[in-house]
C-alpha cells in the first residue's frame, strides 16, 4: 500500500479538502467538491483498505464461533450451507423440548447484536459475535407450569453419531409477528436435512400442548415487537346435567362434535372425512359458551385451540398445530365481530373467509372439530352461503321458557332451602331474561340475605329477581335518556334481541386461573331460529315458537361457596 505523509492530505486530494472548506457566504459559484480524479483516489485507496482487513481476518484464523464450529464438523463450515425451518414463537417451549431431547450436547449462548443466522455467525469477521452464557426465557407449557427455554442458544450435538450443529433464535421483522428460526448444518447437506425433518417429528411427539386447552391473544398492531400471548386454561368439569337444554338438542351437538371422534376409526375404512364445523347462535348470555365448555369437559383427550375477535387471524397457525396433534377441537368465538374485518386477515379478505377456507383445506381424515359461536347469525349469512358445506350443523340457542328458566334456578339454588315452587315462581317473574339471569338472581338473594343476617328462602329469591329486573330497567331507561340527548334514536327491538347488551367479556381470554364470571340480565323475547343444516345453503328465516336455553358463563372454575 502506498504512504500518504502524516502531515495532511495528500496532493490529489488536497484540492478538494480546501476547495470544501471555501467561505460558505462567499456569492460566486463554487467548484464541485470532488474531481473525477478525487474520486477515483478514493476508490483506489478504499479498495487497498478492504483488502488490508481481509488480510487481517485471515492472519487471524477467522472468528471464534467460526473456529468451534469447524472443530465440531471436523471441517471448514463457511463452505457449507445450513437448513432451517420456521416455526410459530408461542410454540417455543415445544422447540426448545425436541431440541434437547432430539440433540443432546454441549451447549453455548451466542453474544453480540442480534444476528439473522448461522451464516452470519459462522462469517463473522470483524468479532461481532461471540460464545458466552445462554439466555432463558420463561414461555408456559400448562396452567401452572413453565419452561426456561434458550432464546440464544448455539448447540454443539452429534445425531445418529455424526457431529451437527444447531441454532434456534429469534427471526424478526419490522411489524411482523416475531417467529423462532432453527437452522442446521453438517458436513452433509442432505444429513443436515434429516435432521431438521426428524426435529419436525420430535416437536409434534412431545408437545407439551397436546391433550390442553389454550387460548390464542394477538399482538396489538401497534407494538414494536408483535407477539401472540399463549394462555392455559384449566378443563371444565361439566355433566350433562349441568347444561339446560330442550331434549334431543345436546344430543345432537355432542354426536357431531364428540361422536365423529369416537368412531373415527370407523368413518375412516369407510372413506369418510372427520373435520366438521359446528354453528352456535343465539342472543348474549343464552349458554352459546357454557355449551362450548360442556364439550371440552367431555373430550379429556382433545387439544382444544380458543380463537376470539383479532386473534381469529391466527386461524392458519392454529388449525396446522390442531391437525399435528389432533383429535382437535377449534373454538372460534364471536365470529361474527370480524365478520367483515381485513384487518387481522391476509391481504383484502374478511377474515372469516380465512376461517372457512381453512375449515375446508384440512385433509379429511383429520380429526378436527371447528366450533363457532355468534349472536348475529345474519352477519355470517353470505359467507356461509359463498361457502358451503363448512358446517355440519346449526343449532340456536336462544332465551329460555319459563319451564327451562325453572330448571335453571333450580340448578343454581341446589344447595340453598329453595323450593319447588319459589323456583317457578321466580322463573315467571323473569320472563325474558337470559340463560345465565338465574345465577345471578340467586347470587343476589344470597348476598342480601348475609347482609341481613337471615336465611335464604323464596321470598329472598323473589325478592332479588325483582330487584335485578329494576336495576336492568333504570339502566335502560338511563341509556334511552342518553342516546336522546345525543339526537340518536333508540332502538327497542335491537334491545329486545339481546344486540345492545352484547357479551362483552372474553371468559378465555381471563387470567390462567380461569376465575371470571360474566353477568347476564339483558332482556329479549323467547324465540329463536330453528335448526338448520347449512351443508347446503343459507339460513331459514322462519322462527320457532319453542325457546331453547343454556347457562352462558356458568361455573367459570368459581367454587359454590
């Protein structure tokens, strides 16, 4: 490399250095900064720079993580190429399980900036990385249980006897969900490739979320780094006397849900498929979710995925792993709040239409079940009419009779010197109230009577029916006041069909203990829809004069004491 004297610029360039430094204020025009022949100095002396420190590098054998890996090898690693696969970052927990049990050995955290891959690693020439600690993160594996998962992890294995190299981090992308990267290299490609496919099959094997029952959350649009939050939840304990429903109507709920999977083996010599979809709809409060509870209580082995309002988009995600470690069933609750939102979809699609397309790309012999529950049945109408042959059956749910209303106050005050006779009586003083109304009257009765320091009998439960309903009526009669203040008409009807006093609560999106009670007082008539197989066409507008019933939100994991 040629000097350059220390004392300043060189002549080539000393022009242009003065000619830069010129008076800014003086008003003539000024020479360009750099010549064509400053230019080309520059380039010629940069070039000679680069070199310089290629020279450097190699001098110094290459980087640390480089060095280890090729003793690991046994070979030069910057020569070969690695493999990898993407998997879904709230499955991190079964990753980091296949990766230790699958290839065990020493294992060394990898420090310096966040880097994009092995490659880069291995071609580190200027001691941006090193080895180090591992970094752990906590990520659940149950309701109670967690994992120290390595968030930077470098591993040093032999598989098969044959030395390999492993490194699972995280791959990010600006406003994208964040997703983990496992690469991995052999001397062998093709070798390398094995054992990415045999890792495939240990995370499916030991998956800590099979037979568990786990509620998706989306990230939020707006966060710098965009995650989805995996939450356990504890399987209900429910019998078929714990929900209230007209005879024949559970029956057939649980024979499409339950039944397909119980004669799975049989529907498959026959060629028949098993992924089925099954419509829940009523008003609010009517026992749409505690019959959704009903099932996962009845199906111990079943891996059950929660999807409600944004998280809806991660439908792909979560019918790939349902099919992985199926028998399955996917609850998609409140469906038709994004009936027609592209906001959580991918591209311009509303993102139900991402639902029924993945509903209807599962192979058919996977054991699948897709549960959907909606208070607005008449948002889904042109979809599931674009889109046939998606559910199997439509049952409504709507507000109870007065005989089911009994039944349930009956339910709710097993425990308590309640009669007969005062539950009918109470069940006659709340005509049109929701499924879920009787516990919470009783709830009420109980803690009014404490609160006097007497005992609970049909007049404390009367009473606290009446008052509940009066509440309901200032309430309405306050939101009417409201809505005229502010020139807006109020609606009676949309009030009668239970769609003001929407279910605002999201009982799978509670802490992981579960614990969170919805109340239930909103007010309707005691029609529903009839059933409806919509394997072939829209639904009937035709109401039914028989009401139907449940116990939305009841027994949420709260004891009865």
């Amino acid at each position: 490399m040629s000097e350059t004297p220390a004392s300043g610029p060189s002549d080539d360039t000393s022009g242009a250095y003065h000619r830069a430094c010129r008076d800014e204020h003086h008003d003539e025009p000024r020479d360009p900064v750099f010549s064509p022949q400053d230019v080309t100095r520059f380039a010629s002396l940069f070039t000679e720079f680069m070199s310089a420190m290629q020279t450097h590098a190699d001098s110094h054998g290459g980087s640390e993580i480089a060095t280890a890996v090729d003793a690991h090898l046994g070979g030069p690693a910057a020569q070969r190429e690695p493999v990898g696969s993407t998997y879904p970052r709230w499955r991190w927990a079964d990753v980091d399980q296949a990766l230790d049990t699958l290839l065990p050995g020493d294992v060394a955290g990898v420090g310096g900036s966040h880097s994009e891959g092995l490659a880069e690693l291995i071609g580190d020439e200027f001691g941006n990385y090193s080895l180090g600690a591992v970094e752990r993160s906590t990520f659940p594996t149950g309701h109670d249980s967690v994992r120290y998962v390595a968030m930077n992890a470098l591993r040093f294995a032999t598989y098969e006897g044959v030395p390999v190299i492993a490194y699972a981090h995280v791959s990010e992308t600006m406003g994208e969900e964040h997703h983990v990267q496992v690469e991995v290299l052999a001397q062998e490609h093709a070798f390398a490739r094995t054992v990415l496919a045999a890792l495939d099959e240990a995370i499916v094997r030991g998956s800590g979320l099979r037979g568990q029952i786990v509620s998706l959350a989306a990230p939020s649009m707006h966060s710098p780094k965009p995650q989805t939050t995996l939450v356990f939840h504890e399987r209900p304990a429910l019998t078929d006397e714990d929900v209230i429903l007209p005879a024949g109507r559970l029956e057939r709920i649980r024979a499409t849900v339950l039944g397909m999977t119980e004669r799975a083996h049989e529907l498959r010599a026959a060629g028949q498929h098993l992924s089925r979809g099954v419509l829940l709809y009523g008003p609010p409060g009517t026992g749409k979710t505690h019959t959704v509870r009903y099932l996962l209580s009845q199906a111990p082995r079943a891996t059950a995925f929660i999807l409600q309002g944004s998280s809806l988009g991660l439908i792909r995600e979560a019918a790939e792993t349902a099919r992985q470690l199926q028998p399955a069933i996917i609850v998609l609750e409140d469906a038709d709040l994004v009936a027609a939102d592209r906001d959580f979809s991918e591209g311009e699609r509303p993102v139900l239409f991402e639902v029924l397309d993945v509903m209807d790309g599962l192979d058919d012999d996977a054991d699948v079940a897709f549960v959907l529950t909606t208070n607005r049945v008449d948002v889904l109408e042109e979809a599931l009419a674009l889109r046939p042959g998606r559910i199997d059956l439509a049952v409504p749910i709507p507000l109870p009779t007065a005989e089911l209303r009994a039944r349930l106050f009956a339910r709710s005050a097993r425990a308590l010197p309640i009669t007969a006779a005062g539950c009918e009586a109470a069940a006659e003083a709340a005509a049109g109230t929701t499924g879920s109304f009787p516990k919470e009257a009783v709830r009420r009765a109980v803690l009014d009577s404490m609160a006097d320091g007497a005992d609970v009998d049909d007049a404390r439960l009367l009473a606290a029916v009446t008052a509940l309903r009066a509440e309901g009526e200032e309430l309405r009669a306050a939101m009417t006041e409201d809505a005229e203040a502010d020139g807006d008409e109020w609606d009676d009807a949309e009030w009668e069909d239970g769609e003001v006093d929407d279910d605002a609560q999201d009982v799978w999106s509670a802490p992981t203990d579960g614990s969170r009670q919805g109340d239930g007082t909103g007010q309707g008539d005691e029609t529903g829809r009839g059933d409806d197989d919509l394997g072939g066409g829209v639904l009937d507008d035709e109401l039914l004069e028989d009401g139907l019933s449940g116990e939305d939100l009841l027994d949420l994991d709260l004891e009865d004491d």
